[in-house]
C-alpha cells in the first residue's frame, strides 16, 4: 500500500515521508505537498528509493549427479 505521511512538529517543522513507492516515484508523489509547503530544507532517501524495481535472483541448479 502506497502512503505519504505528514508529521507536524510542535514547533511548526513539517516532516514528509512516503512509503510502499520505489525509485524516484516517492519525491514524484510528493512533490505536490512541497509545492503548497514551501521549500525543502532536508532530504533523507530511504533504501526503497534506490529499489528500481522486482531484483531476480537466478539459481543454479546441478544437472549432473
């Protein structure tokens, strides 16, 4: 399930964080609530980010006995 959670901090400090998106689809989705909040003072990238996509894993199997 894709989400982009909003945290507002008692002193006003806005925190963005999305989650269930891979790749650069995460600042793509949020980039709207940046546009209304003002400008970005921080970035943080999660591993998911670099997570292009499904990563196949091929196995080897021994044909011969």
């Amino acid at each position: 399930m894709k989400e982009i959670l909003i945290d507002i901090t008692d002193d006003g400090e806005i925190k963005i964080e999305t989650r269930g998106f891979r790749g650069k689809a995460c600042i793509e989705e949020s980039q709207f609530l940046k546009t209304l909040l003002g400008s970005e003072v921080f970035r943080q990238l999660t591993p998911a980010y670099y997570n292009r996509g499904k990563t196949e894993v091929k196995k080897h199997l021994p044909l011969c006995g």
